[in-house]
C-alpha cells in the first residue's frame, strides 16, 4: 500500500504482527515512503521498548482516546 498510495500522513503500527513483517519493518518502509509521521504502539511495552525501537514514538496500549489524541499531536508536530 505505501509503494503505491500517496499522500499517505500517517503510519502508526503495532510492533506484533501475525505474519513475517513486524512493525519496526513497516515503520521503516514508511519512512523510506516519505510518510511525515510514524510510530509504534505495543501492548507488551517491556519487550517493545528494546533498544531496536530507538529513535520511534511508542504508544502503550491499552490507551484512552485522549492519549491517543496527545501521541498523533506529538507525531505531527515532531
């Protein structure tokens, strides 16, 4: 989809996913892409924040919406 959808603002992906790509694989697809905002969320926050998550915003789940709300802020204005 990013290969081939502009205009795309956002990307904001769990770091467990089912399949052979994870988040951190997307993460950097997307940025590879120009996509202006990227980060992560993860419900198992002590093995997401691993060193290999450096420099991406991370989002804990479970999160209220104001939290949600405050993370996509921060994504876009860096």
């Amino acid at each position: 989809i990013l290969d081939h959808a502009e205009g795309i603002a956002l990307v904001l992906s769990d770091v467990v996913m089912p399949g052979e790509v994870d988040g951190r694989a997307v993460a950097r697809h997307a940025r590879a892409c120009q996509v202006p905002c990227v980060g992560l969320m993860s419900g198992y926050a002590p093995e997401a924040a691993s060193s290999e998550d450096a420099g991406w915003p991370l989002l804990t789940k479970p999160f209220t919406q104001r939290e949600l709300a405050h993370f996509l802020r921060s994504l876009a204005h860096g």
